[in-house]
C-alpha cells in the first residue's frame, strides 16, 4: 500500500503537517541510529544531544556539527549521516511517496498532496512523473559528481580506488543536497586551490539550490527563455547575480587578509571568493578559515545566508524568490506604480503577503535565537549572529563556535535548523491550520507610513 502518514484513528493529516510530522520520525529514527555503539569510532557511544544534533543537522541538509564527523563517527555512522541528508535533501514526503511507488505501484490522493505540497506543485495531477523526475535528476547530477571527485581523489592525491569512491560519493549527495557535511576534518580547506574539486562541488550545490522545477524546466526549454516560468526566470538570473555579488564582495574584503585569501595567487583568490559566495547559498563548505575572515565578510556572508536559495530545492533560507519579490514591490513602490510586474506577467497579491509574512517570521526567529544563545554565553553579536543565521538557514558555515556553545544553546540551534529546513510560514502553517472561511470583511483605513 502507498505509504501515508495518518493519525491512528484513521484521520489523516493535513499535507502540511504531514510534512512537518515526517521530518520529525526522521530526525527520531536518525537519532536513534547515531545512539548505537557502532555508530561512533571511539567506545562508549554518542551522547543523546550530539546525536540528536547531528541527526537534525543531516535531516535538515545544515552541516553544523558539533564533533569531527570523519573522527568521531564510524563507517556506519557516516552512512547513517549520508543516508538522512539524501532523505532530507529529497524531502520526507517524496522519499516516502518513491517507497509507496515502488512497492504498490500506486499512490493515494493523501500522498499526492503531501508531496504536491512538499515539492511546491501546483497540482496532484501529475506528482507521480515530478517525483520520477526528481529521483532523476538528483541521481544523475551526484553520480557525475561522484565519478569526477572519485577519479580526481584517486589519481591526483593518492586514495585507493575503494577510498576515492567513498569519498566521492558522501561529498557529491552532500554537496548536491547543500548539506555541507565533510568528511575532512579542515572541511575542503586543502583543496582550496584545486579547480576540479571547488568547480565540481560549487557547481552540484548550485543546481541543488536552483530547486527542481527550475531545473526540470531548463532541462526541456534551456535554449527557449521566452518560454521559461517567472519563477525559473527569477532563480537563474538572481542566482547569477546574487553568486557573482558575492563573490566580488567576499574576494575584495579578504584580499589581503593573511589568514585568508593574502598568501594566494590572483586565480586562487577569485577561486576561494567564488566557492565561498556558493557556499552561502546553504551549502557549508568552507575553503579557507571561516573563523579568520573579516567581520565585514560575515555580515555580508550573512545577508546572503538569510537569502538562501531556490524553493522545492534543497536548500533553505527565506528563499530567492521570496527576496526578488520584496525587491519587485520595492521598485514598483519607489517608481508609483500599481501593479507589480515581474518579466512581463503582474504579481499575485497573495505573494505579496507571502513573501512579507515570511520574511517578518524568519527574522522574528533569527533574532530570537540570537538573543537566547547570547544570554547563554559570552561570544561576540557577530560570532553569534553567523551561527543564527547559519543555522535558521541550513548553511553550515560557522566561525568555529558550534562545538563551544552550552547545551542550551546547542538546542536553540536544533530547534533554527527545524523551522529554517521547513520554512516558518510552513511551520506555522501546520501547527494552527484551521479551515476557518471568513464571510466578512471589515472597512478600510490606512494609517500613516514612514
């Protein structure tokens, strides 16, 4: 029978909670496998809160850890590790619905939409052939990943063929998913010079952050932009925009920086300030010191971490198109127009709503967490700020704090990394839904703005 997540009494739930209650079963079974004895190298086990940490990090494709993943966790636990990012990367609701597939060939109208709902569809009708699509195309981009890291690995710094495809394949499904996970204890930090490993990986998380619909939509219409959805046309030229600004922001403040980009060539350089601007993308990765880069770049860094990626992709944040909408009203306000028009079709006023709520909510959970972690501790507004944002987002990148942090604080950061995979409106969404129509509407006012 197709798999459907329900309420014991036979009520199903809503797509949205189902959504939000599958990430939950996940975290809890990841946990579970990370408590095992064989999960970690070292005797005596994980503790529950590193388990539960790391799990919900992996779940949530974040990357923020709290112990040295290729020290502290076995074989076993790193497959654990590898196999929640690709369930979280691909969303509990699709995973479940390719389960419900392959064993009943059949899915339930409850199925559908959880994963109509969960891959941002606008329709059920065809969730059967996006869910293919999607197994795909994710299949297709990690395993070109993983034969260019393997080969590279194996013939250009002496891995074993058995090692180099390990290698290749953890880092393609965490790089594709913008999980982040390494299993170098310096993260990518001693290929910060090797085109072929950065390009390959910067490239997988980039098309990871596009979102699927995106990509399915360029794969059949690459060469007919006319034809492209506005919601293609706004991810694939803010994305340029958004990874080449960054790019020359973080290249140009760290030039010079001893601890960073100073000892480079020119090529490393530009090299180093590109991976880095993907990274904040939600990715993780880190090829230079987080921790020694500039204030400037981490405020910067952290602008581009709130933005985030694409929606139904794998990456978090406030997404893409929620910021080119605010940037869209913006202009038309500031010009004194009255319709907000994006590539030649007029925004819904419903989106505007949207995108609005949802930023007034992230930032509302950003600075909350901020607050909290730093009534717990004693680190600087910014340190913290990096690690909020990192974490709401499902970035990664911190500046070297994580571990430091007190309990309490590690499960602020849990509970950002549970909202931020989500996404607050999602969230809330799902804990208050009620079908409630309005027969009414009230006068209208305006009072004065500004």
């Amino acid at each position: 029978m197709p798999l459907v997540i329900g309420r014991p009494t036979g009520r199903h739930l809503h797509p949205t909670r189902a959504v939000v209650t599958g990430f939950l079963i996940a975290i809890t079974v990841g946990t579970g496998l990370l408590l095992l004895p064989i999960s970690t190298a070292g005797p005596g086990g994980a503790n529950f809160l590193q388990a539960l940490f790391t799990a919900t990090s992996s779940v949530c494709v974040t990357g923020l850890i709290v112990v040295d993943t290729p020290v502290f966790w076995s074989p076993f636990g790193q497959v654990v590790i590898l196999l929640l990012i690709q369930v979280g990367g691909l969303g509990i609701m699709i995973f479940a619905s390719l389960i419900g597939l392959a064993l009943a060939r059949r899915m339930s109208m409850r199925s559908r939409a959880a994963a109509a709902s969960e891959a941002k569809s606008v329709g059920v009708g065809d969730v059967r052939r996006l869910i293919k699509g999607i197994l795909a195309i994710t299949l297709a981009i990690e395993a070109t990943v993983t034969v260019i890291l393997t080969l590279r690995l194996w013939l250009g710094y002496g891995h074993s063929l058995g090692e180099a495809l390990w290698l290749g394949v953890f880092h393609s499904v965490s790089a594709f998913n913008n999980a982040g996970f390494a299993l170098f204890s310096d993260s990518l930090m001693r290929f910060s010079a090797d085109p072929f490993i950065l390009i390959s990986i910067a490239l997988a998380i980039i098309l990871g952050g596009l979102g699927f619909p995106v990509i399915m939509q360029l794969r059949k219409e690459f060469t007919k932009p006319l034809h492209w959805s506005m919601n293609t046309n706004i991810m694939v030229w803010a994305t340029l925009v958004l990874v080449v600004a960054g790019t020359i922001y973080i290249a140009a403040i760290e030039w010079n920086n001893s601890a960073t980009l100073g000892p480079m060539s020119v090529g490393e350089k530009l090299l180093a300030g590109f991976f880095q601007s993907v990274q904040t993308r939600t990715a993780g990765y880190n090829s230079i010191d987080v921790g020694a880069m500039d204030p400037a770049s981490w405020l910067g860094m952290d602008l581009l971490m709130f933005i985030g990626a694409g929606p139904a992709g794998t990456a978090g944040g406030i997404k893409v198109t929620t910021f080119a909408v605010l940037f869209f009203i913006l202009y038309t306000e500031l010009r004194g127009g009255s319709a907000v028009n994006v590539f030649g079709k007029r925004l819904s006023r419903s989106v505007h709503r949207q995108a609005i709520t949802t930023v007034l909510l992230a930032a509302g959970v950003v600075v909350a967490g901020g607050i909290t972690i730093m009534l717990m501790t004693d680190f600087a507004l910014d340190r913290v700020l990096f690690e909020v944002v990192s974490a709401f987002a499902t970035v990664g990148l911190s500046t070297g704090i994580t571990a430091a942090l007190p309990a309490g604080a590690h499960v602020v950061l849990i509970l950002l990394m549970f909202i931020g995979r989500l996404g607050p409106l999602t969230l809330g969404t799902a804990l208050v839904l009620r079908q409630r129509p309005i027969l009414y509407e009230l006068p209208k006012e305006r009072p004065a703005i500004g």
